[in-house]
C-alpha cells in the first residue's frame, strides 16, 4: 500500500493529458485506489469548493495535477463565462485547467458519447472585473462533504455499485457493494467522503482494465 507521501509527489508531476491506463493522472488514480482514506488528496479535494467536488473524480485527479504543474492551490474554478458573473476574469498570462467532459448528441444519452476538453480557471488565476457586476474577492469555500459524499456515491452507482448504511463499514468490490458505519453514515460526511475516494478509485482502475481486456479479446478473435 503506498504511502501517503506518494500520492503527495503525485500530485506535483507535470499533468499529461488524460489517458486511460497512462500518464500521471491515471498513475495517482491508481495510487490513490490502494490509499487509505486518510490521505493528502482526499483532504485536498474536501478542502475545495464544490466547483471542484462536483466534477469526476478522474477530473479532479487532473485538476489537481495541473494545479501542482502551476503552483496553485486548487480552491475554487469556473470558466471564463462564469468568473465574467462573478464579476472576475482570467488574468492575460494564465492558462486555464483542462477538464474532459462527455457530450451526448440531443436526444441519444444513450447513444454514442464523445468527450471534449474545457477550461476552467482557479479563482488565484483571476483579476476582479470592471463590468458593473459585484466583484467576488475570495474563493468559494470548502463544499458541503454531505453533497461531495452523495456526488461519489452516484459515480459508484454508474458502476453498478450499491452504497448502503449498516452497522460496520465494510467495501466489497466482488459484490459491489459498499456498507458504511451508521455512525459515519449520520454524522461524518467528510469521513465518508475519505472512504469513498478510494474505493470509487478502485473501480475506475478496475472497469478500465476489463475495459481494455474486453477489447483486446475482440480484436483478438
């Protein structure tokens, strides 16, 4: 199991655009499946806005990478659109952070799906904006862990996963399904948030890898 110094370095390697199986994202991800849940991306994503713990986790791994890559904290992001109705802008000399989103034709959600790169700016790579719209002057604080837990959960759900209070915590990933203390469950969201992250890591490394072992077979044969 990797120490939590590693996933620490992790999160300072120069961020290389998102591939499944390769790249420093997809290596944290891998590391951060085997952490324990007290670990420095956990804590890093509970201390960010929710407009970060809203996204994928497999976004918010390469946030953080490319957050390091700038020597920013990652707070709080936004696009240009949305820092323009915070009354803010991205400065001239910043470059956004890239996050990968999937778009369905209209319609088709069930259908073929292709996914597009974005960019969101962290609030410390904005200056207040003169178009008579109140300038917000600091980042948004830390998201409701109670919203971040539900928002794992749903991720796990589209593996197939079932997440249920019961009296021991207990992550069962033959079964997918994952039991979490009442205890936590009722009254220590940011504990299950720290208990979620890897677990739902766990899943992402896995269903990729049969991913790729369903389509090696296929062209196999």
């Amino acid at each position: 199991m990797p120490a939590a110094t590693t996933l620490a370095v992790r999160t300072e390697q120069r961020y290389q655009a998102p591939q499944p199986g390769s790249g420093w994202d997809w290596n944290t991800l891998t590391d951060l499946a085997e952490a324990q849940p007290d670990n420095p991306v956990a804590a890093l994503l509970l201390a960010a806005a929710s407009s970060v713990q809203k996204l994928s986790l497999h976004n918010q791994i390469s946030l953080l990478l490319q957050a390091g890559e700038h020597q920013l904290v990652l707070r709080d992001i936004d696009t240009e659109q949305g820092w323009a109705r915070r009354g803010r802008q991205p400065k001239p000399d910043q470059t956004g952070l890239r996050v990968v989103r999937p778009h369905y034709q209209a319609g088709q959600r069930d259908g073929r799906c292709v996914f597009r790169t974005s960019r969101r700016w962290e609030f410390s790579q904005t200056d207040p904006l003169d178009n008579h719209v109140r300038t917000q002057t600091a980042p948004d604080v830390a998201g409701d862990p109670a919203e971040f837990a539900r928002h794992l959960i749903d991720q796990l759900g589209e593996h197939c996963y079932r997440v249920t209070p019961g009296a021991l915590t207990e992550i069962d990933h033959d079964t997918r399904r994952i039991t979490i203390a009442e205890r936590i469950w009722n009254h220590d969201p940011q504990a299950a948030v720290r208990l979620l992250i890897p677990a739902l890591a766990h899943t992402l490394v896995a269903d990729a890898g049969r991913d790729r072992d369903v389509l090696a077979g296929r062209r196999g044969g």
